[in-house]
C-alpha cells in the first residue's frame, strides 16, 4: 500500500488515484489529510499538493481536481522523455501533475467543450488534444503511469506492485447480418435497381444466387468466427443490431426467424451485446425496447452495448447505460483512425464531469476499427501498423480492444486478407 497527503480529498482526486494505482500499477493506495499521520507513516508515500511539506516523494497539484464542472483550460503540451506531458511543473518528483493531466484525458473533458462535430454528429479525432498534438498513437496514461512506477521505485525500493497481463478484447459488430438474405421484396427490388444504376451486374447474379440458395450470403461469416472462437482464450463480443430499420440503420426485422436463430447461435458461444440503433442513443425509451427485445433472445440480462457510428454523446448517452443497469460501454474509439480515443489502453470507470461523480459504467476503449486499415494500401503495411500497436499495449500490459464487423471476413475485394490480419490480433497473446 502507498499512502497519499492531500489537503482535500475529492472526489476526482480518489477517483483517478485509484484508477492510475491500482488499476494501472497494481498498488492499494489510501489517503490522508493530517500532515502528522502522514510524517509518521513508515511505509512508501507520497504528498500531492499545492506545496511540498518536506523532502518527501512530491507532486505539485493542478486546480483541476478541486474543481466541479469543467472549464476551458489552457493546455501547453512539453516533452517527458520520449513521450509528451502537460499540466507541467518542474518543482515536483516528476514534472508534472500525472493525475490531473489524466483525469483530463480519460474524462473525455474537452469533449464537453464546445467543438467542431462531424456529419454523423460525432467527435472527431481532428478535434482531439492527442491528435493535434502527435500523441494519438499512444496509450499515454498507461505509459505516464509506468514511469510514475519507475520513479516510485527508485525512491522506495521494496515496494511492491501487482504485475498485470497484456491481454486483448475482440468486438464483433453486427450492423446487418445479411446483405441479400430476408430483406424483403421492396428492399431487394430496391437493391437490383441500385446495382443497375451504378452497373454492378455481379451483384444483381450475386443476390439471386444467395436469394435462391445457391450461395452463401457475403455477411454470414459467423460459423468461421465461431469456429475462432472456439480456439481463443477469451470470449469475443458481439455487438447486434436490433433497432427498427431507419435511414441509418439497415439491418433485417427481428420477426424473421433466421436472424433470431443467428444470436442465438452465437450467444451459445461468445458474449452479445446490443448495438444501439442511430436513435436510441439520445432516446432511452427506444434503447428500453431495444435491450428487452435482445434479451427476450438470449434470456439473459443485457450487460454490454456499443452504439451505432461510434457515437458518443457526453454525457447523457452514458447516463441512459446507467439508468437500464447496462454495466459496460465498447464505443469509446474512432471509426477512421487507429489510436487511443482517451489515451490509455486500460477500462476505466466512467466520471459523469457535471454532477462530478463516479459511475459504475465501465469504459472499454478500442484501439483500432477494421475500417481504419482500409486507408492503408498493402497487406504488408496493414500487419506492420496492427504489430506496431500491439507492441505499443503489451509495453504497457495493457489491453489491445480491436473492433470488426461480420462482413470484414466476406470475400468482398476490399476485406481481402482481413482473415489473416484478424488471426495475428487474436494470436498475439501467444508472441
């Protein structure tokens, strides 16, 4: 155990202590007020505050967890080593305020700021600290955290931390489970004058073969990912589609027979979850009828769920999560960019900023979406980024959460080799 001085305990303060100490690090920490308890202690401490008391282990402290709300800060990023820091301060053990600058980052607090959204409504990763200032491609708080171990070390030599484990989280998508299959007359005739418009007669001989039963439809993989599945160590995630057909959300009707057959069969096998519809993300009325309507399916209460998009609307998205006892979040990524949305490859427990509270949501952040390679030309170059970023989690034992849909193991051109890049991922726990 590290035992912590601070002249005010709140609720931030405790909040990101514990999750950098423990979840991170692996060491209990408490905290104390009283400076005589403090100077007395014997074991490893440490004073977070506006001044030092001594010669002690020191972190100057940022206004920032004292504060409620939130505030436009100023932000002036400086360099730590081989990696970036801000909320910086030379007087400190480290150079600067670790906790504040990581509550700041996996709060998601400039998203509560005004910003530029784009066209689906979402954050954008253009707008992110992390991007503007190169840092986007790594798991920073982890990596802040592990030198803080270091520094802790080199201070209180036998002081102990739990070792953690790299280990990986796999997320199945499921906006359609079909591209020809159960889509109705109107939608199928729909889709022939699509295709002849846009002169894709492949596609109108392709539907036809699927329709009569002559060839597998292209999204139902699920077998072959199934078949994985059996071979992981860890459960996969599937995240299914179940809202009403709309302009954004295409999947089939539940009242058709082979789609409830679908989640049932792969619920025998890995953990599903709903993915929210376009409209159940600001509606929770919708997002109610939604997860009663999966769980009628898997007669189990739902626990996981992903919205549609990737969008994230802070912070009443989360609040509906909470108020339906929805126990855990996949969203917390960017569709079109590899990298780490909140700076860390650790879950964290959601911290709702306007009523400056810990919840019980877990936040599980994904590093890289199948769609986010398509923008990188060769196979080779693909495998080099998705080892370079697991090489990037595993020097921190973080947690490597990967997201791809059922159709990225379609034999469509554009998914080709998606199979083998999805091996490398589930495998690397073995390298």
């Amino acid at each position: 155990m590290i035992l912590v001085y601070t002249p005010i305990l709140t609720r931030r303060i405790e909040y990101i202590f514990k999750h950098i100490l423990i979840n991170i690090i692996g060491i209990k920490v408490s905290f104390t007020s009283k400076v005589d308890e403090f100077v007395s202690f014997q074991g490893p401490k440490f004073s977070y505050a506006p001044k030092r008391l001594s010669n002690e282990f020191y972190i100057k402290s940022n206004s920032i967890l004292l504060e409620q709300g939130f505030s436009d800060i100023e932000v002036e990023i400086k360099l730590w080593g081989d990696t970036k820091c801000f909320f910086y301060n030379e007087k400190g053990s480290i150079p600067f305020d670790i906790f504040a600058a990581s509550f700041y980052l996996i709060s998601r607090y400039e998203e509560y700021l005004p910003h530029l959204k784009d066209n689906y409504g979402r954050f954008s990763y253009q707008e992110s600290i992390a991007y503007k200032n190169n840092f986007l491609d790594d798991p920073v708080v982890d990596l802040w955290a592990y030198k803080l171990k270091s520094a802790l070390i080199s201070v209180f030599p036998k002081i102990y931390f739990e070792n953690r484990m790299y280990s990986t989280k796999t997320i199945i998508d499921v906006p359609s489970v079909y591209y020809y299959k159960n889509k109705g007359f109107l939608r199928t005739i729909g889709g022939v004058f699509t295709d002849l418009f846009k002169l894709k007669p492949k596609n109108i001989y392709t539907r036809f073969m699927v329709i009569l039963s002559l060839q597998k439809d292209p999204y139902d993989t699920f077998k072959w990912i199934i078949n994985k599945q059996k071979k992981a160590s860890d459960k996969f995630l599937f995240f299914f589609l179940v809202g009403k057909f709309s302009t954004y959300d295409k999947n089939i009707s539940l009242i058709k027979q082979p789609f409830v057959n679908i989640i049932k069969f792969v619920s025998d096998y890995s953990r599903v979850g709903l993915k929210l519809s376009f409209f159940a993300l600001n509606n929770i009325e919708v997002l109610k009828n939604e997860k009663l309507d999966i769980e009628s399916i898997t007669n189990r209460d739902l626990i996981i769920s992903r919205n549609s998009f990737s969008k994230v609307n802070l912070p009443i998205n989360y609040r509906n999560l909470i108020k339906l006892n929805i126990k855990e979040d996949y969203t917390m990524g960017y569709v079109n960019k590899i990298g780490f949305r909140a700076s860390t490859c650790t879950s964290f427990l959601f911290f709702d900023i306007d009523n400056d509270i810990q919840t019980p949501l877990l936040v599980n952040p994904y590093n890289l979406m199948d769609y986010s390679l398509l923008s990188i030309n060769s196979f080779l170059d693909k495998t080099e980024k998705v080892n370079e970023v697991i090489d990037k989690v595993k020097k921190v034992n973080g947690t490597f959460t990967t997201v791809f849909h059922n159709y990225s193991f379609s034999n469509e051109k554009r998914w080709d080799r998606f199979k083998e890049i999805f091996e490398i991922i589930i495998n690397s726990k073995n390298g």
